[in-house]
C-alpha cells in the first residue's frame, strides 16, 4: 500500500504513545508548549519532536 505524505498526521515517533494517534487535530499541544494532548485517549505526552516554534526554543541554561 502505497500512502503519500500527509500533512495532517505527525511522525511516526511523535503519535500518542497510548493509541497511536497520528492526526493532527487531534493532538493539541497544551498551554506549556512542551506537551501534546490526545483528544482521542485525553493522554498527555511529550513528543521527541517537538517544535521550536510558537514558544521560547527550549532555552536551557548553559553555565
Ligand atoms: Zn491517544
């Protein structure tokens, strides 16, 4: 089966760990930028790929 990219689902490393979640609204990133919310499992998680923008880019104190 041959599916073309859809941009309405995340990666594959990025859906909801609990049911597998892949579309986009249905992932709705919660107020701290950092985590997803599933609409489908209501589970909240926190994708490895999440992106810099709409939020500070993760700036992590250097020494
Ligand atoms: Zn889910």
């Amino acid at each position: 089966m041959n599916i073309p990219p859809d941009d309405n689902l995340v990666a594959t490393e990025d859906a909801c760990p609990t049911c597998g979640q892949r579309h986009i609204d249905r992932l709705v990133w919660i107020e701290d930028g950092q985590r997803v919310r599933c609409a489908a499992c209501l589970n909240i998680y926190m994708p490895p790929n999440r992106r810099p923008e709409g939020g500070d880019a993760h700036a992590a104190p250097t020494q």
